[in-house]
C-alpha cells in the first residue's frame, strides 16, 4: 500500500501535534515541513527525525507544495493565514487540508 505524504505548513507547537496524528499510520508519513522560522523548522526536523528520517524543510510553502506534491496538508498557523494556504493547498492538487480553526478571520477572507 502506498503511503499518503504529509506536509505540516507551521512546525510550532500546534504543528507539532499535527505530526504526531501522523506517528503509528502504516499508510502516512511526513515528508515535509514549512515555517517562516528556519529554527522553528529544525526544532520539527530534530524531533521527528527518528520517525521520518527525510523530512525535508521550506520557508515557502508554494515551493514546498510544488516540489513535494503531498496528498495531505496540515495547516497550524496564525490565523490570518488560513484562507490564503488552504486555497492554495486545493490549487496545488492537494486532496486532503487539516486547517487549524477558523478557515478565516473575515467575511471578504471566507469568499
């Protein structure tokens, strides 16, 4: 059986707890990890590293989705990036998005 790749878009806390929904799926893994913090991303990296030993890390998220092409995304950052990143998710191909509460922040955001 194939297994599903997962991309974690926020490798703080919340994301953190994204990847470890992941652990003990014989049909999932995380392959990639994406924040705007190059350390945030290393943190993720060094402590999944024993799970998933090719995790490879982005500070942009479209290249990240260009280049992994993952079947799942997990979204866990502020807020006011939710809407923007789960469109672009679905555009991208991506076939299934766990997106942190809200999807968006305002009425113009949620058209």
């Amino acid at each position: 059986m194939p297994k599903y790749k997962v991309a974690v878009i926020g490798c703080g806390g919340i994301g953190q707890k994204h990847a470890q929904g992941v652990v003990g799926l014989d049909s999932a893994e995380v392959v990639a990890g994406c924040d705007i913090s190059q350390e945030t991303s290393t943190v993720f990296k060094e402590k999944w590293d024993g799970q998933w030993s090719n995790i490879s890390l982005y500070t942009d998220y479209k290249a990240m989705l260009d280049k992994e092409k993952p079947d799942v995304v997990t979204i866990a950052t502020p807020d006011n990036r939710h809407a923007d990143l789960v469109v672009d998710a679905a555009n991208a191909g991506v076939k299934g998005i766990f997106c942190e509460k809200p999807l968006a922040t305002s009425l113009s955001d949620a058209t």
